[in-house]
C-alpha cells in the first residue's frame, strides 16, 4: 500500500504540474517559469512530458487495489504542487529577469 501511496502522490503532483505548462505552451503563451527556457514549445513538450510520468506513475500505482489511499494521495499531489505555483509562479523562479533597475 506505501508504494501505491507514494505512486499515486508523484502522479497526482506531475499531472497537477504537466497540466499549465501544456495548456500555457498550446495556446502560444510562454508566461510559465520554465527552467529549460522560455517559449510555448517548450511549455508544450514540459507539460506532455509531466502528463507522461504522472502517467506511468499512475499505471504502476495499482490504484484500484487501494482505491481510498491511492486516490487521497493523488489529490494530495494536486493539491501540493498548485501551492507551489502558486508561491513561484510570479517571481523569478529561475533567475532569468533582471531587475528593471539593472543597466546593460
């Protein structure tokens, strides 16, 4: 059961995370905090490539032997991931703005 817990967590947190980053990169939006770079094809292929290991993760979970667990720690994932974007999705998460202050 711990390993259909913690299976199910990582899928419900990488399908939490791979959802924006899919839906930002797909409508032409490149406002996400990638640390692979900035553009829409890259938030497409970071949010397809979350959506594949929450994915697999799920599959592997066995979820349906312990539906209750499985299904509490997957909306856990959801839930923890969304707080974290919701503290670093505004900022500077990577370091890649400069202050408007700056000079070049």
């Amino acid at each position: 059961m711990i390993l259909t817990v913690l299976l199910a967590f990582v899928a419900g947190f990488f399908a939490g995370n791979g959802l924006p980053y899919y839906v930002e990169g797909s409508t032409g939006r490149t406002t996400n905090p990638s640390p692979f770079g900035d553009g829409a094809v890259v938030n497409v292929v970071v949010g397809w490539g979350g959506l594949v290991i929450a994915g697999l993760a799920w599959y592997f979970a066995d979820v349906a032997e312990h539906p209750w667990p499985g299904w509490t720690a997957a909306a856990l994932g959801v839930l923890a991931v969304g707080l974290i974007h919701t503290r670093t999705w505004r900022g500077d998460v990577w370091g890649r703005r400069r202050p408007w202050n700056a000079t070049s």
